[in-house]
C-alpha cells in the first residue's frame, strides 16, 4: 500500500508544476469522482509529472459521449478514465425484469462496449482505462449464488469475466484491477456505507490514494516508465541460510525449514523472466560457492540459465550494480533489486537513488505477498518474443566476451555474421513495435509513445511509411530492435517522426543501416528529401547528434536534412536478407 493520504495528494494538487512533462486525462463515472480525480493529479504530481484532469459532473457519462462538442471532446485528453461503480450496478440489476436478469452481463457489457466506440470515435489516440467492478454479494442466494444466472454475484463475476474478453480485443483499453484492491484490504476498508449514502463515493479517502496509484502504475506503463530487471541477492533472499557457511544440503529450500517461502519465491521470479522481466544476481560470495545451489540443489527453482548476468565477489553492491547495469545496457529507474540486509538496502539507496529497492519485511515467509502487493512490474503491453529476453541478454554477455579477443573493433564486427531484415509494420509484429516504443527510452528521437492499436492504424495509413528492423548474429537472434515512422510531408519530403532503437545494438553499424534503408526506401518511393528531428528528454541525449553524424545537414533547431540523391551511403557489416 502506498504511504500517501488523501490530504497530502490534495496539497500536491497546488504545488507547482514548471518543468514537470503534461499528461490530460479525464475522469467519467456514474459515481462522485471528484476525489479521485484530486487523488490521481496528486499521485502524478508524486512522479514529477503534472496531470491535467478533466473531472466530469456526476453521472453524466452520456451526456459527455453523446455531445459531439462536449467538454471531454473539448479538453482531448490522452488518457480516459471510465468508472462504473457495483453500487449503480446493483441498482440497474435490481431494477431489470426477472425475464432478463440471466442476460444482465451481456446487457451491460454492450453498453459498456458502445462507450469505448463513441470514445474511440472522436478521439482517436486515446487510451480508455476502466475499474472492474469491486465483488459484491448481496446475499440473496447464498452460496447458491454461484450457481445460479438469476444472482447478482453470478452476473457481476460473469460481467468482469466478458470485460477481460472484450478488452483483450481492444488494444487501446487497459483495465485497472479495483477489484484485486478489494480482495487486498477488504470490502469494509475499501467500501465505507456512510460514505457512499450521503456522498456516492464508493471509495474510501483512505483508499482514494492507493486507487489513484493503480491508475497511474497503468498510465506509467503507457507512457514507458516500467521496470527492466530484477537484480537478487542471495543468501537470506533466494534461500534460508548463507551458503558458504551452512553448505548445500543445510540451506532453506523447497522442504526444509522456511523453504517454500523462498520456493514459491522463485517461483514467481521464474514468472516474471518469462513475462521478459531480466534476472540479474549480485552476492557478496564466492562465485563458486554462489552458484553451486543453482546447479546442483535439486530443489532450486532459478537455475543458472534464468540469470542474464551473475556476479558474486567481495566489492561492494552499489558498484556491482553499476556494472550490472552498464553491460545491460538499461536505466538505472528500470531496476529493482532484491535483499534482505538493510544495510545493504540502505547503502545502495544512498549510492543510487534512482534504483528501486523494496524494503522486504523480516520475516521471509511475508517477502512474495508484500512484493506482490508493490505491483512494480506494471506493463502495458506483452509478445511472445518478450520470454526470450534473458536469452538474448546472456548472448550479448558473450559478444562482449569475444570482443576482447580481436584487435580491431572492425573485425569483431565481421566476425559477428550480422544479418538484418528491414520490412513495413505487419501484424504478427505489431505487440513488440508497441512495446518497443513504450520501452525505449535512450536511443528515441521523439520519444513517442505507441499503443498497439496505434501501431495498426499507422500500418494501414497512406500518409505514412513504416518500417521495422530485425538483426541476427552467429550468436543468436536479437529479434525487433528498431523502429522507424516516416510521415509524407509533401509529395518530395518524407519527415522522420520517430526512430529508436534497442540499446543492445549499439555501435554494430546498425544506426548506418538503418539511416541507408531509409534514404533507399524514400529514393525508391520517388522522394527527394528526408527531414529528421531531435526533441531532448532527460534520457535520450546520446542521440542527440546522430543524425549530423550520420550525415545529415543542419536546418534549423535539432532538425536535419538530406538530400537524397546526394546522400553518401555508409559501409556496414550488416548483410541484408528477406528473412
């Protein structure tokens, strides 16, 4: 749970804003949401970020999707927030006919679907985020209610069910788990009757703020603040026990002792590197001593091929860390790392503030429940390509590795046997490109932010080019790393609208490819020039200069220019193939 009242979110909501980056979003509700609105523009305002909020008036969720000129029209927010409370609900349910209560979830979730249409409608670039509906048993049947189409609770739980289906079908739709919260702290916490009858709140003020974070851990997602990588410590952390003094056969594991809190533990790890979350491991051990539960303790979890990166010696973690996070190649605000000794906790909070480190309660048999309840590993996007992560980064921890042995950087290059594919955005890849755009944040022109439903319309938009690029090595595959949207300025001028590209690649002479596949495919589609723009975030300074490195001629204010019957092609180590 977050530590913020209400009151503090609420102060916040006054402070100033200079310099923090906007995001608009509005607040509908068939409930009062007028502190909930407060408490989301108080939470943003915790992130560095100013929220601009729209809150519309009570109940008036029609009225502003059916007014072609009303005030949610008018505002354009990025983000709309729709929440139908179970309290209305079980209203409507009440007042339905007999005849027609076994279809009330299909009812509403057609209702509900007509909402996102309308939203969608006018505006086409938001994102429509939604509470689920907090349970709710009225005990009228009983347990009997499970059973039977004519309750309310069968309906409820058959209408969040048809929500989920639905909103899998729409990606610009993100739910947000109210009802999760509930099960968290309790109906009697969450709900307060009082509140409700003489106010229609259906969330408590001392809930408004933990509520308001769980829509702003999904705005975050959007918007590309998500975390990368799970850095753990060992002993005490991954088992009971310190494995250079108590040996393999003594540590706390799976049957002995506390084992299967640090077994389900693992567990859960092992779910999130399969979800694409990076496992790193850094211990103040003797690597072998360190790694011998990874290979021989039978009942270990993690094992050896789950960790991207593995350091275990006597130096101190913070600068362990660094390195972790330097041959990653990742920002330090996308770590989390794991341990159980304050001390340690505490220093590498000083060293690096940007880190996350959750402090784990004593007891290990709390770590998973409490981790589990931070919620730090909010995504708004998932492919399949994302479980082959650790893979790639335990490939690239051996290209490092072979590089030390060439003298010249040009021919560990060669040696590589890089081959990379360039191809307009299709379907199978439209879940990475999305992802790809939320994620990166380093080597991004523009730093715009996609949904995959974004992605589809671009792909399909006359008045754009696209293209995405993958690249392989004798090594391995690195799947998607590049990203490219070109708009037609002109019937002669394309404009590069966005470029990033996977940090991984760097300095392989894919930047060059890439810059050449573009002149090639404006060239080829009757072009004459190609126009590219730098606009500076806090993170993406190293490709500041690029495009005048590559070639490109000032224009104006970070713009750049080529011509493209002019423009001198680089020479790369990167072989073009079709598949």
């Amino acid at each position: 749970m977050v530590s913020y009242k209400f009151s503090k979110l609420e102060k916040n909501c006054t402070q100033p804003t200079d310099g923090m980056p906007e995001y608009k979003l509005a607040v509908l509700g068939n409930c009062a949401t007028q502190h909930l609105a407060t408490a989301i523009k108080g939470y943003a305002y915790e992130l560095g970020i100013h929220m601009d909020v729209f809150d519309a008036d009570y109940n008036q969720i029609e009225a502003q999707l059916m007014d072609d000129a009303s005030e949610l029209y008018t505002f354009a927010p990025e983000f709309v927030f729709l929440y139908l409370c179970t309290e209305k609900l079980y209203d409507a349910f009440c007042e339905t006919e007999q005849s027609n209560k076994k279809a009330f979830a299909d009812t509403m979730i057609a209702r509900i679907k007509q909402y996102w249409t309308m939203i969608n409608s006018h505006l086409p670039h938001v994102n429509i985020l939604q509470f689920n509906f907090a349970e709710l048993d009225d005990g009228v049947f009983g347990n009997y209610a499970n059973q039977t189409e004519d309750s309310f609770l069968y309906q409820l739980r058959r209408l969040n069910y048809l929500l989920m289906e639905s909103g899998h079908e729409l990606k610009n739709f993100f739910m947000v788990d109210l009802n999760r919260l509930q099960g968290t702290v309790g109906r009697n916490e969450l709900y307060i009757g009082k509140l409700y009858y003489m106010a229609k709140m259906p969330i408590s003020t001392r809930y408004l703020p933990e509520a308001a974070k769980q829509i702003m851990d999904v705005v975050m997602a959007i918007k590309g603040r998500i975390k990368k990588c799970v850095i753990l410590d060992l002993d005490n952390t991954l088992w009971g026990g310190v494995i250079g003094d108590d040996g393999l056969e003594n540590i706390q594991i799976g049957e002995l002792g506390l084992g299967q809190a640090f077994s389900r533990l693992q567990q859960w790890l092992k779910e999130l590197k399969r979800r694409g979350m990076i496992l790193a491991v850094c211990s103040k051990n003797e690597e072998a001593a360190a790694k011998e539960p990874f290979l021989k303790h039978p009942e270990m979890v993690l094992r050896l091929d789950d960790i991207s990166m593995f350091v275990a010696n006597w130096e101190d973690k913070a600068a362990n860390i660094r390195r972790i996070q330097q041959t990653l190649n990742i920002g330090m605000d996308s770590i989390v790392f794991l341990d159980d000794n304050p001390f340690e906790r505490n220093a590498v909070k000083s060293l690096i503030p940007d880190i996350t480190v959750p402090d784990l309660p004593e007891d290990p048999s709390e770590y998973l429940s409490y981790l589990q309840q931070l919620n730090l590993f909010e995504t708004a996007s998932y492919s399949k390509a994302d479980a082959d992560r650790t893979k790639q980064y335990q490939e690239e921890i051996a290209r490092t590795t072979l590089q030390s042995v060439f003298e010249s950087y040009d021919d560990y290059l060669k040696s590589l046997e890089m081959k990379a594919v360039a191809k307009p955005f299709d379907a199978f890849h439209f879940p990475r490109i999305a992802q790809l755009t939320q994620r990166s944040n380093q080597f991004n022109l523009r730093t715009i932010r996609y949904t995959e439903a974004e992605i589809e319309q671009l792909a399909s938009d006359d008045s754009h080019l696209t293209l995405y690029f993958t690249l392989k090595d004798k090594f391995g595959d690195y799947g998607l790393i590049s990203v490219v949207v070109m708009d037609k300025v002109s019937d002669t001028e394309l404009f590069i609208s966005e470029w990033l590209m996977s940090c991984r690649v760097l300095k392989r002479g894919m930047e060059e490819y890439i810059i050449d596949t573009i002149m090639r495919t404006a060239a080829s589609a009757g072009y004459q020039t190609v126009t590219g723009e730098y606009i500076q975030t806090p993170k993406n300074a190293m490709v500041e200069k690029l495009y005048e490195k590559l070639g490109l001629q000032p224009v104006g204010e970070d713009r750049y220019q080529a011509d493209v019957g002019k423009y001198e092609f680089h020479e790369t180590y990167i072989k073009s193939t079709e598949c």
